[in-house]
C-alpha cells in the first residue's frame, strides 16, 4: 500500500445498549465474510466506547472499495442493523495518506 495510492472506509457503529455482546459477535461474523473479498486489503473492527464500535478498511483501488461499499457486509449491516444498533453506521470514506506495514 503505498502513500496515497490506497483507499478505505471509516465505520462508526453505535450498539442498542444492552447488546454490545451481539455486536462483538456480529463483527467476528462479519470477518469472516470478509475474508473472501479478493480486494479487501485490510480490515479491522473495534470498540471505542461501551456501546461505540466501528470498522477500517483498506483497498488498492477505488474500484475494489466500491465492491467492497455492496457486499456481505453491507447486507449483513442492512439485515441486522435494526436489531444491533441505535443508529444507521456512519460510513465515511478516506484516502489512506500513510500506512506503516507489519515487517
């Protein structure tokens, strides 16, 4: 991934309180299904706050995020949402200016 040559998203998800322990789980689902994109570069998923989670992930191109924007994940978020979250994510694309690669 070389400066400014990669692309990603910004996820900013908020739990219904109460179950967090759903969306810990949803998430390890969620890599599972991610694991399968061929243009999925990196992802992480985290907890920020009791009920505040998110996701970033990292593509080589636009064209992969954009794959990437309709796919399991996605559908999985749109399926499940209403039952996990208090509020639709927060998905904010970003243009990665740096990256220190694991040696």
């Amino acid at each position: 991934m070389d400066a400014g040559q990669a692309f990603g998203f910004l996820v900013t998800l908020e739990a219904i309180p109460g179950r967090q322990h759903d969306v810990i789980e949803f998430l390890k689902k969620a890599r599972q299904l991610v694991e399968a994109e061929h243009g999925t570069r990196t992802w992480y998923a985290f907890r920020s706050g009791s009920t505040t989670f998110g996701i970033f992930d990292t593509f080589d191109t636009a064209d992969d995020r954009g794959v990437h924007l309709h796919g399991e994940v996605r559908a999985a978020l749109e399926e499940f949402g209403d039952e996990l979250f208090s509020a639709p994510p927060v998905i904010t694309p970003v243009e990665v200016l740096g990256s220190k690669p694991r040696t």
